[in-house]
C-alpha cells in the first residue's frame, strides 16, 4: 500500500522506519513473539528491536498487546450491529450517551456517525434471546434514544485487527 501524495502518509513514513514497520506487522501477526523472534523476522538483533518496540509503546503506536478470543468458543453467538439515532435532546447529551455505552460489556465497538444515524454498536451476546433481553433491558432505555436498528449478523468473512501498513 502506498499513497505517496497524502500528506498524512507522508508524515507517517518520517515518523517509522522500514525496521519499525515491519516490526509493527509482526507485532500484529502474533504479539506473544519473543522480541528475539520479532528480531530475527525483521532482520534486527534482539537489543535495537527492543528498543524500537520500547519506543512504540511510549509513543502510542502500540496501545496494548492482546489475545483474540474466539467468541463463539466462550458462548457468545450472537453478533450484533445496531444503529443507534438518538432525537435532539439525547444529540446534546453525546458524552452521556458515550459514557453509557462504555460500561456495557457486550458493545465491542461504538462509533459516531454522520448520516441518519448516530451511532454504530457492534454487540455480542449469548444467543439472539440474551441480545433481546439487553435489547429492552438496556439498550432502548437510555436517555435521548430515539431509534434503533438492529442487524444480525449470520456468517463471518473477515474480521482482523492488523491495519494495512505499507
């Protein structure tokens, strides 16, 4: 991938080297990699690629390091994604309506839209009757909250956390 006239790829490119890119793609591959590995895979010794990876993480290019859990495995087989439009009085109580999202642990991801919309929610639950339950129980509750629109989804295509680095 390459955009070489975007301003904002361009400033990213003088921020990381070819060292530190590749470490980043490994990084997203597979965290749990010994910084040997990673060294060895990007063609570092281990000591400088550690203190490339230590630089990463001071300076916010690696937020964390996780494992991807398999929903299904752990009984989570409904996914969910929900549009949520909220009316004039809930759009000037934004933050509120944020810091409501937040603490409910079957929203995975919320997003601000423009459009028709304002949010967008991609939830997980225990089966389609628990997403009900959450539905009426939480959900169409909060304040402000004018319309929902739910989708379920049936099959998984692709689902990725590793961003396209050049």
């Amino acid at each position: 991938m390459d955009y070489p006239e975007c301003p904002e790829y361009q400033a990213w490119m003088t921020q990381l080297d070819r060292f530190e890119t590749k470490i980043l793609r490994e990084l997203q591959r597979d965290a749990a990699q010994t910084t040997a590995q990673i060294a060895e895979r990007v063609g570092l010794s281990p000591s400088p690629c550690w203190r490339r990876i230590d630089r990463l993480e001071r300076e916010g290019y690696i937020r964390k390091r996780i494992a991807v859990v398999d929903r299904r495995k752990v009984g989570l087989n409904a996914h969910v994604f929900a549009q949520v439009k909220l009316n004039a009085h809930g759009r000037a109580n934004l933050d509120e309506f944020s810091a409501a999202i937040r603490a409910f642990p079957e929203v995975l991801d919320a997003y601000v839209l423009m459009g028709t919309m304002d949010f967008m929610l991609r939830i997980v639950a225990r089966d389609i009757d628990a997403y009900e339950r959450f539905f009426f129980e939480h959900l169409s509750k909060l304040s402000g909250v004018q319309e929902i629109h739910s989708t379920v989804a049936l099959s998984e295509i692709k689902a990725t956390n590793e961003l396209p680095l050049p």
